[in-house]
C-alpha cells in the first residue's frame, strides 16, 4: 500500500508577511497588474489592507461563514462498495475537524473569494496506524504562477517549491484556467482606495465646516484694554456658552458676536460616494446589495440566504467538496485503504429552506380552489382529483382508518 512521501509529513518553513499601510492609486494599481501577471506578493497584501474597510470584512466573513456554518456530512461516493464506503465515511466523520478544521477552511475560502484563488499544505501524520492529513494554508504572497512551466511555484525558507495539486498539496479556486481572474481584489481594489479618500476628505470637510468662524465687532471708539478682554472671552467660547455685548447709543459703538457658517451641501457627495462604494462591495463579495430575496416562514433562510446570493452558496459548497476530495481525500483513501473510490465527498448543505408560511399558503389556496371547482362540477356529475391535487402541490398523504358502522344501542328494535 502506497504511502505519504517523507518531504510532505514536515510542513514547509516561511518568513513572515510584510504588510503596507499607506496606499496609492499608483501602487493599487501596479498591485492588479501584478496579480493579474500571476504573482500574489502585492495584491494579497492589498486584499488584507482592504479587510480594514468594515464593509469588506463584514461582507467577507458573511461570505465564508454562510458556506461553512452550512450542516456537513461526509458522504460516501457512488463508485465505492455501498457497505465499505459508508463504513469509512462515518469513520472519517469523527476525525474530520482534525483533518480540516472550521478555521482551516474558513481562511482557505476567505483568500479565494479575495484573490481568486488559495493555496494548502497538506501534512501527513500517523495516528493510530493510519495516514491522518492536516491541512495548512499559506500565505498567498509567497505564490506565483509560472507560465513557462504553467504551474504554481511558493517561496519557502527551503527554496522554490512547485505546488501540485493533489500531491501533498491544494489549490482551491473558481476557475481552472486562471483561477486568480475571479478574486474580487480586481474589482475593490481601486474602489476602496476611493472610498478611503472619500472618507478622509469627509473628515476633514466636517472639521472645517463644524467649527464656525466667531466675528468678535467692536467699537473703533473702544480701549485696548476692552477689546483684549472682549477677544478673551470670545476666544473662551469652547467652554463658555455666554459672552456679554456692552450696547451703547448710535451705530457702530457696541460689542457684537456673529458666527461666519459654511451652508452648503458639499458632503452629500461624500455620502453618495461612500455608499456607492458599499453598494458595489456587497454586489461583488455577496452577489446582492444586502437586501432580503426570501419572504417570511424561515428563520434559517433569512439568517444566510438574504445575504449570499443562493448560487453563491452552491458553488462555494460544491468547489470546497470537490477539490478536497480530490487532492485530500483521494490521497488519503489510497494511503489508508489501497482504494482511492472509498474517499467520501465533503457535503454542505446548501439548498434553500422551505418556507413553511408559504407553504402553508399555498396549500390553504389549493385547497380552498378544489372546494369551489367540487361545488361547481357537482351538477355535472364530476369532482376534482384530490390525491393528484395533493401530490401535485406536496400535500402528503397516507392510507385513511377504515370507517366502522356505528354500534346500535341497547334494546334498539333495529339492531341486528
């Protein structure tokens, strides 16, 4: 029985990840270019500077949670022994979060929804006698796509490594042909940058515009002494609400305060750029502008399917099962039992929950229709199909008690 090759039961050594604070139009963009080209360093290093939008990091984490909080089984495939199969599968299912936990997973989806495209080691151990895989995810800005050689290749403390799918490690993404392409780093990237600007020069509106100038007036005729105590107690006005205005006879001879206000409207382009962004944030991380599509009757649904689009869900659910099964759990199959078809599918449920209050509806109107049409078709001698109106709407249905005639009472002459 084949067996891990020994380089992949030690997980590789990394340096740690740079990060860049201060961004550009110019470097955002010299960023996509690279990504683009198939190299991560810069883009993923973007990806992690956009999450401090709070926008972004919700919607991410919406994204990724909606798909991993989704009920999992582990599921035998249809090629395998129907006993045997099951019988792993349910034997996998106890050491499963060992092999992939939440938070494995969680991150592996998070950098594909970001850049397109995630890489993971996958490290071999012993446990019990059998081959026990673990997977850990790798920063993407150690990763490059080599087009010579039309592979992925990461930097590790032990040199340029190929990554190959399936042989000790995974490559999870959108697409199989330029899997980076999809990452939504290429359509936030300059957004977000925007955005931040917005933000900045909202505040710095707000900070001009929200302190007033004071005009102190004063009398040509007053002393130098009156006008510097005046001027004080003006300038006094950040912790004093009141100032006294000596008055006296004739124009031009009394004190007066008058407040020189900006009014206005310039920061309404703040906002409608700042929500405009937000707007286009939620449309390409969830596929929706964060509105309800599912009416009342579920509480699970509204919790996750009124905020990631339903397709969205499927094929993250469907590309996580496929590409473990196929480059963890195919291995693992032939490690541990020399057949690779006994490797379950990683299944989480996606499909929308019923809406019981629409359901219940729907079956209240079926029902009241089939009364209407029986009372109008009796003079006709014909009556509506219940039991094909009950299976056509999903009303289920079961064999009814037989009906006993009823039992004469005592000392009835009638009895029998």
């Amino acid at each position: 029985m084949p067996t891990p090759p020994r380089e992949r039961r030690t997980a590789h050594g990394y340096w740690t990840v740079p990060t860049l604070s201060s961004w550009s139009v110019t470097s955002v963009r010299c960023a996509l270019d690279e990504h683009e080209r198939g190299c991560f360093a810069q883009s993923a290093v973007l990806a992690e500077a956009m999450e401090r939008n709070p926008r972004i990091y919700a919607a991410i984490n919406t994204r990724v949670k909606g798909a991993t909080g989704l009920p999992f089984a582990l599921e035998a495939d249809a090629k395998a022994p129907a006993a045997r199969g099951k019988r792993v599968a349910e034997e996998l299912m106890g050491d499963w979060y060992s092999v992939a936990p939440e938070k494995v997973l969680a991150d592996l989806l998070r950098w594909a929804v970001l850049l397109g495209v995630a890489f993971a080691e996958v490290v071999w151990r012993t446990e019990g006698g059998a081959w026990v895989p673990t997977l850990r995810v790798v920063h993407p800005y150690w990763v490059q796509f080599d087009e010579a050689r039309e592979r992925f290749e990461v930097h590790t403390r032990e040199g340029l490594v190929p990554i190959t799918p399936g042989d000790g490690w995974v490559v999870f993404g959108y697409a199989s042909d330029r899997p980076w392409m999809r990452g939504v780093v290429r359509c936030l990237g300059i957004e977000d940058h925007v955005r931040g600007l917005a933000v900045r020069d909202w505040a710095r509106w707000s900070e001009v515009h929200g302190l007033p100038i004071r005009k102190a007036v004063v009398p040509s005729t007053a002393t130098d002494d009156e006008k510097d105590r005046y001027f004080d107690e003006v300038a006094a006005l950040g912790s004093e609400t009141t100032v006294v205005t000596p008055v006296a006879a004739g124009e031009g001879t009394s004190f007066d305060l008058a407040l020189i206000e900006a009014k206005d409207t310039g920061w309404e382009g703040f906002s409608r750029l700042i929500e405009f962004a937000a707007s286009d944030v939620a449309i390409a991380t969830l596929g929706q502008n964060l509105t309800s599509e599912v009416g009342g009757g579920s509480l699970a649904a509204a919790r996750v399917h009124d905020r990631v689009r339903q397709d969205y869900l499927e094929d993250d659910s469907l590309t996580l099962s496929t590409a473990l099964r196929e480059q963890v759990l195919t291995p693992w199959a032939r490690f541990n039992y020399g057949d690779p078809r006994l490797a379950p599918w990683p299944c989480w449920d996606a499909s929308m929950p019923e809406d019981r209050t629409a359901t219940a509806a729907t079956w209240k109107t079926a029902g009241e229709a089939a009364q209407a049409w029986n009372t109008a078709l009796a003079p006709q001698g014909k009556a509506v199909d219940l039991v094909a109106l009950a299976d056509r709407w999903g009303v289920p249905l079961r064999d009814a008690a037989p009906v006993e005639p009823p039992t004469a009472p005592p000392g009835d002459p009638n009895a029998t």
